[in-house]
C-alpha cells in the first residue's frame, strides 16, 4: 500500500513502515530481557564464524542441483499421476466389459440347458419312446453282391 508523504515528494509504504516498527519492537523488548537477565547471552554462540567464499560457492551447485531434482520429481509425480488416472479409466472399462460378458454366459448356459434337456415330450434322438432305449441305434449292412 503505498501512500504519499506529508510533503508530497516521495511515495511512503505503509506496509514496510509497520514491518520495521514491528522488528524495533521486537529488538526493545530483547534489550530488556537481556538488561534483566544476562545470562541469556551465554546461550548465544557469539563464536560464529563467516564461511569462506570458496565454501558458499560450492552450495550453488548444489541448490542449482537440489532445484533440477526437485523439477524432475514433479514432472515424475504428473506422470505418475496420469498413469493411475488411466489405470483407474482402464478398470472402469474392464468392469463393465466383465459385467457384459456375465450376462453373455448367462444367456449360453441357458441356451444350452434348453438343447440338453430333452424335454420337449419327443422320442430322443428319433428312437421310440416306449422301447426306453437312450438312443437311436444305426446298423449297416454289408452288400451282398458287391466284391
């Protein structure tokens, strides 16, 4: 939010004002706890040292490198992503075709019980029904004359 100031020459942001307003606030308010009790200065590490920049350099690499492999792995978590969509669209696809080819056995099986019945009240297979033979019996003769 950026505002003009009182004179006019210079746009004044509010934000960043109340920002560093609140950073002094919190430095008074370590100043006076420090003021109170010294001895939280003894748990600050006041023996820091300043890597060198040969150091630093090196962890360009390796965030440039950190960054690529985090590029990858979102590119692997799409792929990834997409396939199971895919397999979720190819089992929906396999259920309904399971569920078409139940119904085609049923309707066989049916087909079938009807053909191996035999009880439509006929002779089975042109044999008398009184003669309670099974099946129809074929016998050849040989020719006589032929030879």
């Amino acid at each position: 939010m950026n505002r003009r100031s009182a004179c006019g020459s210079r746009p004044v942001d509010i934000d960043a004002l109340v920002a560093i307003a609140r950073r002094r606030l919190q430095l008074r308010r370590l100043l006076v706890a420090i003021e109170r009790d010294p001895s939280i200065l003894e748990v600050i590490d006041m023996n820091r040292t300043i890597k060198r920049p040969i150091e630093l350099a090196g962890f360009a690499g390796r965030l440039a490198r950190a960054e690529r492999q985090e590029a990858d792995l979102a590119v692997t978590g799409q792929r990834y992503d997409t396939v199971l969509a895919d397999i979720d669209d190819q089992h929906a696809a396999l259920k309904t075709h399971v569920g078409s080819l139940e119904v085609t056995r049923s309707a066989l099986d049916q087909v079938i019980a009807r053909m191996t019945a035999g009880s439509n009240g006929g002779p089975n297979d042109g044999g008398d029904s009184s003669s309670g033979s099974v099946g129809q019996i074929i016998t050849s003769e040989t020719g006589k004359g032929e030879g």
